[in-house]
C-alpha cells in the first residue's frame, strides 16, 4: 500500500492523553487521514509514499488551533495604538470599519490573515466577522480549517445596513456554508451581551442550536462591560446569559478576564468552553484572564490572538510563550502553565473549544492530518533539552517550516503553495494607502 | 568623497530626540561613524560608497540594546522550565554550572549567543558570569560591541575555585580588556547583596569605580530577597546598597522588581540605572517590575533579557512586545508603555543604562553606525502604518535581514559573517549531549 503523504525523521510531539514523544517519529496519511503515527526503529526505512517530507531532526506537532480571531482585521494591523479603549474603538477601529469594509477589501485582509497563519503553523481558526461570506471564501482558497461565523450585532454592520436583518442573515450564511466544505464549519457569532438585545441572543443560540454549531460571543472582557452589565441586569456577564439560556457545550466564550468563582461554577456546569486571549487583553489593558483556575475546573480552553488589531498578529507560537509568563509573573507561582499545559491550550485544547477535537488537536490514528514541522536548526533553538518547552520558550512563527491541512501539504520550506502571497500583500498595501489618505 | 559605507530606501527609525523619522532614509558612513544621516529626495541618487545595502523598502534602525545577560546560560536553554525557584537553581542550574562550565564550553555557548544576538538585530550586550575572559573572546570574534563583566560571588565559581580571589580576577579582567578593544568595554558583576558580604561589594564598587567603569549587580529581583535582606540589615536591598555607598551614575541595577517609593527615589536621586528584564522576571515568576513608574522618574531604564535559561531566549523584539503588554495588563491602562517608549528602552535607554549613549542607541550624526534593517516583505509585516507600532507588535527577529556595527556588516541577508555558526550549533549540540547523558 502506497500512503498519500509520509513524514519522517523528525521528533512526534503527539500531544495524545499522555503527551507521548517518538522520536524518529513516522507519520503516514492517507485520504487526509493519519493511518499510522509511531517511532521508527533506527534500522527501518519510511514506506513508500506518493509525497515524502524529510523532517530533517524538527519537532513534528499538530497544527495549532487558533480560537478566537477576527481575520480581515489584518488590514488594521497597527492603525492606532496604545490608546483608551473608547477612543481606539470610536475614533479609529469603527470608522476604519465603516469606511473600507467592502467585501472585496474584507477578502484581502482575510486571504492575508491565511497567509500569516499558514506560515506560522496555525491549521485551524475560529473566525468571527461581517461579512463573513468573504472570509470563507478566503479560508477556503487557502485550504485551512475553520470556525467561520458571521457577526450579528444589533447595530448597523458592514453588510448588515439594517440590524433588524443580522439573524437572517447570519441564518443564510449557517446554511451557505453548512455543507459546502469539509474544512470549513458555520457558526454564529454574537458580539456581546451589551450590543445585542436578549432576545437577539436568544434567536442567535436558536439558530446555532438548531444546527449542532458553535455560539461564540465575547464576554466579561472588561470590568467596564461587568458594570454596563449588573447596572442593567443585576449580574455578571456570565449570570446573565446564563439567565438566557445561552451557556451549554455548545458555547464558545471570548475572553472571560473578569469572573467570580460563581462565574467559574457555572461555566464549568454547563460545560461551555473559553477562549482565552492574554496578548489581546494584556494590549487592550483588559486585565488577566483567571486561566489556572479556569483549568482546574476542566473547562475546554484554547488560545486566540484576537483581531490584528489589538494584538497586532495571528501569531500563536508567541501566544504561548506569553501565556506560560504572564500567568507566572501574576500569581508568582513558576509552576503555573507549564509547556506542555501550554502547548495542549494551543492545539488540544483549542480543538475541544471550537468542538473539533474529535478531528484535530493531537497526532493521533484516526484523526486529521493537520500537521507543523519546525526546523530546529538555528541558534536560537539550540540545544533541545525538552519538546514542550522548545515550542512554548524558544521556537517562532517563523521557525516552522512545512504546515499539512488534511493531508494537503500548504507550506512547504516556508513558502505557502495555496496562495498568491505577493498579491496579496500588493493589494492589502493598497487598501492600507486608501485609509491612510482617508485619516 | 566615497564613504565605506551607505544604507539608503529604508525609513530610518532615527530614536533621536525628537523620535524623526526620514522616508528614504540616507545613511552614510566612514570609519565606523554615521557621517550623515536624512531624507534623501526622490531625484536624489545615494552617494558612492565601498559597500551600499539598498534596504528594500524595509525599516532602519539603532541596533538594539540588551542590557543585561548572561551569554553562556545558551548552554543551558530549556534545561529546566516551570519549577519553584529553588528546584530549578539548586537541582539544576548550580549543578549544570558547576559541572560543565570548562573554558571552552563557555566560549561555545557565547559564541552561540552572540550568533543568536546578532541574527535578531542585537548590536550590544551586557553581560556578565564567570570565565568572562572566555565571553570576551567570543565577543570579539563575532564583531559585537559589548560590556562585559567578572562575575563576583562569595561562593566557589566557575573559574574562581577560591571565592577570596573574586576581586583579585575581577580585576586582572579588567586590566587585559580595558584597552583591548575599541567595541568591548570591561565591567564589574557582582551577583547580589545576599550572595557578596558588603566588604565584596564595597571592593568591588571600588574597583569598578576607580577605572571608570559599570558596577552591575542583581537587586530587588524577589520579595525572598528583600525579606533575607530586611532580616540581616533592616533595610530593603536598595537602601542597603546605598548605605554601602554603592548607589551612583556608574552602577546598574538588574531587576528592581520589588521597589517602595523611598528606593526608586534613591535609585533617581543617585542617578543609577536600571536593567528591565518583563520576560525573565515573569518566567521565574518574581514579578512585575514598576517600569512604568520608573520611567516618569527619568531613570535611565534599558531592556534585558536575561541568561538563556531563564527565558529562553537573547531576542529583544520578543522582549519589547512583551514589555508593551504585560505593564498595560497590570496597570489596566492602554497607555502605558506605548510602542515609542519601548523602542527607545530597547535602543538609546539601554546606551544610558550601560553607560555607552554617547556612542550607540540613535542613528546620529557622530555616533557609531550600529544598524540595523527589518525586511518588511511578509504577510506580518503587512501593511505597515506607524514604524514604532510596527516594531514592537509586529516584527520579529526573524525579520532582522542585515546589522552593521561600527560600519562593519556582520549579518547580510540572514547570514552571520563573522562567525562559523553551523560549527558552534554543532558543538553546543555535542555539549548538551554530555549534560544529557550526566543526568
């Protein structure tokens, strides 16, 4: 038997229930499945394969998820900084927002956002947007895996003129893109509980519910939302849409920096998952998200980077490293988030939020061939000691070489073979020189 | 007039006073100094030139500053992560010094991390461990400028096998590189106050000061620290420091994490400066540093990243990113640490804080050309709106492609110049090996 795509030589991090290692690790694919992941013995050779990826002594691990993101914010990657939260919203993001989301422009920034991915090792994202029709279609030329939603908000939104259309038109993009790709899963997104009525939350989770998918919304981001919150609802943010009858396994919380131990309870309860955006909520001066406590509990946590513009990257190697920091400078506690903690949130634990962990999220027999190839070869990654600790502490985006979505090989030797990166980049800058004159 | 050299089509991130910045940018330079530096007009043609680098359209800035490490801990990278701070130093660290820190093995492992430094932008160090002769050595191969100091202990050493010499090869350090080399600048490093009795400090002060020269010393890293410190001397480790008579323009403080306002007034008031290291602080979960705080008393505040093992990694770009967020995650305020301020931190503060802002930290007219230039060609860096914002969210060292000091280019596309840098992987690798192995 002729396998599709064999990987070999290189060190299997599989990040199974044991967190196994093989090393002189053989990966076969077949169909875009994995058929077999194992150790190769020092005298066996890798089967014959109609593709063959040399790993060349790299660390071999499963793509990384990425949970939480808003892709075509790439055209925003550095507009404004380092300001009040109000004053970057209002003066800045909106109206940039306003003024140059034109779907052709929404498919640009998200075709971008692919390319920035791609090359640094993210497999899978969760994606929130307007205009999402364009962000999937995106995603879809770049053969990644998605989480894809369509934004409803009960304000007038790019593509959404008249809010009292968002749920209609969310409905029409759940339908468009339920069964239109293997690689590509609808959903609903709601912007928060303090842009969106009840009962638009409601009709939202309705929807979602109805189709089996995932209902993502940001909550308990800021201590500002918390009071807007109780000053209308008598509750935290997490009570209310508990209230709701929002909060079940089908729910994908964003951020969740400011929750009570009752918070916590009742997310773990209801078995909803979180994910969890230090850099985003560190540069917006949000605060830190209770992530350790939020572990213990058996919550289903995953790593997101936001949107490029409150971050300002899609970049999940440097996630990691932050997250297993800035958890220990705050508690004090150097055993807190240790590597391979941290390597699960971004890959296993991503998986188990976005309720794809039964495809993606480790190297495992049966499961998806989303697979990372890091080149170790460098003096910054020298010498290896410990696997986990080279990912989260010393490897970057930039040191992954080779990146499989289902088998389909989409970087190879750090050069993305699905799309036109030099196009992309052309059109983008354009767009960025349109907002600059409009500033 | 040919120059030696001319840098021309970047946008020259001057970190002058004023933070100009020039839109195709003209640097010239001859004899390791910037002789001019300005807009070239768009009719204007570079000047000749020995060497010229056409920097692409990319950005152009100071070389950067790590103003404190220890280079040989690149031997020690990942060795050991996640545990409580007496595990890991006393389990781990002291037995792997104590073990495997030969003459040569120390060169290697600098070697490395002058490779590592010098691949991601960094011009300058300062350093300071023991067998520094072996620091220096490398140093001067790789063409980096550097202060590098004797560490001090009143303890058995690498190299100092009876703690009653420390000050007498302190010295005889400082003697053999204070007129050396015009790039290394001779120091003195005296661990701690809970390490050194105050009769080693104060000879140690002494010798530094009599020679003009930076006295380092770790200081108010953790609260265990200052609670050793207040029990033996009823003091916090500033106050005694400055009781000891240690406290002047000469000395670097490396940490400040726990600070009260009376020692950040002393620490002003004396005119010392101060070493930042957010990443190193954080992983060994000692804190957060009051950068903020220290930066309105105009203390001169420079980035550092710490020893590889506490890290992992000598990469200032990752350094800055993290400075800018983990402050505004603190303080709940967007505004604090804004991109401007950390690259000047991670440029002309470090010049100040290691004493050598009269030569490197800006591009100016006189100072040494220290350069750098950031390839700006990847979907990350896309689009680019404010050059500071871009350098500290956005790019990475990995996208460093060519670093200039004095005039000399020592990594031109990626490739380091001056040092053989598959030879020393190689032999760092044969290094870890023997510490895998005594295990």
């Amino acid at each position: 038997m002729t396998y599709d795509l064999v990987i070999h030589n290189g060190t299997i991090v599989t990040v199974n229930e044991r967190f196994d290692m093989l090393p002189n690790g053989l990966l076969c694919v077949k169909t875009g499945k994995l058929e077999r992941v194992e150790a190769l013995g020092a005298d066996q050779s890798p089967p014959a394969a109609t593709e063959t990826i040399d790993a060349s002594g790299g660390l071999v691990l499963p793509g990384l998820v990425n949970s939480h993101t808003h892709l075509p914010m790439t055209l925003f990657r550095g507009l404004a900084d380092d300001l009040p939260l109000d004053t970057w919203l209002n003066k800045h993001i909106f109206p940039a927002e306003g003024a140059y989301l034109q779907p052709d422009n929404v498919r640009w920034g998200a075709l971008l956002a692919c390319a920035e991915m791609l090359l640094g090792g993210t497999t899978t994202c969760c994606d929130g947007y307007f205009l999402e029709d364009q962000v999937a279609a995106a995603v879809d030329t770049s053969g990644m895996r998605a989480v894809l939603a369509q934004g409803v908000i009960d304000f007038p939104a790019p593509g959404v003129p008249d809010p009292k259309e968002n749920i209609k038109i969310a409905r029409a993009f759940v339908a468009r893109w339920q069964h239109a790709s293997a690689l590509i899963t609808p959903s609903v997104f709601c912007h928060s509980a303090y842009t969106c009525s009840g009962e638009t939350l409601k009709k939202a989770k309705a929807l979602s519910g109805k189709a089996g998918l995932r209902f993502q919304i940001h909550a308990a981001e800021t201590q500002n939302e918390c009071r807007q919150i109780r000053q209308k609802y008598k509750t935290t943010p997490i009570g209310y849409l508990d209230r709701l009858g929002i909060l079940d396994e089908n729910t994908l919380l964003v951020h969740c920096v400011w929750l009570d131990d009752t918070d916590i309870e009742l997310i773990a309860a209801r078995k909803a998952s979180i994910s969890h955006n230090p850099e985003s909520n560190a540069k917006l001066a949000a605060g830190i998200a209770p992530a350790p406590k939020l572990l213990k509990t058996g919550i289903a946590l995953g790593l997101g980077t936001d949107g490029c513009a409150s971050n300002n990257n899609l970049d999940l190697f440097h996630e990691m490293d932050i997250t297993a920091k800035i958890h220990k400078a705050e508690t004090h506690d150097p055993t807190t988030m240790d590597a391979r903690t941290v390597v699960e949130m971004a890959t296993i634990g991503g998986a188990r939020a976005i309720g794809l962990d039964h495809q993606i999220g480790s190297l495992e027999v049966g499961k998806q061939a989303d697979v990372v190839i890091i080149d170790n070869r460098s003096p910054h990654l020298t010498p290896l000691y410990h696997p986990a600790s080279h990912i989260v502490y010393a490897a970057k985006s930039a040191d992954v070489r080779d990146v499989v979505v289902a088998g389909r090989v989409l970087v190879r030797n750090r050069t993305v073979l699905s799309l036109d990166v030099e196009q992309i980049m052309a059109n983008v800058c354009e767009i960025a020189d349109q907002i600059n004159k409009g500033r």
